[in-house]
C-alpha cells in the first residue's frame, strides 16, 4: 500500500498505545474532561487527514472515537487499523 501523502501526527499528545500483537488497535490520549478543546483539535486533524494518522512510527487509519473515563481520567479512544 502507497502510504498516504498528509497524516494526523499524534506524538504531542499524552497518549498510550493498545496492541494485538504487534500491530495497533488503539489510541488512548489523555484529556481534562469532555468538553477539553484537544478533542476537537485532534477530531479536526484526522477529518483533514482522510482519517490517516502517524504516531511512534506506526501509520494507521481511523475507524472510531469516543471519550471514556477509566480511573477518574478522561480518555480519548481512537479505534485504528494499522496500515
């Protein structure tokens, strides 16, 4: 596959990976609560980028997001298939 020209870059954010095995199933990036404007900042950056993101050297396509909380912390899940 031709990677794609324009990605999302996720490296500034206070992010975690989730794997199965050694590919990326998610991405889990901190936020202060529902309303935080990194939300919509990273929302934004993936529409524009076809939903294409790049993170830690791994290159991986958008399927879902949601915000949930896991020990009294935000978190937004983004839900990728690594291409």
């Amino acid at each position: 596959m031709i990677r794609p020209k324009r990605m999302a870059k996720l490296d500034m954010y206070n992010y975690s990976l989730d794997f199965n095995g050694f590919h990326v199933t998610k991405v889990r990036i901190v936020v202060g609560n529902l309303h935080d404007p990194i939300i919509a900042d990273i929302s934004g950056e993936v529409a524009g980028n076809e939903g294409f993101m790049y993170v830690e050297g791994h290159y991986l396509k958008f399927i879902e997001m949601a915000v949930v909380i896991e020990d009294s912390q935000y978190l937004l899940d983004i839900e990728v298939l690594e291409i």
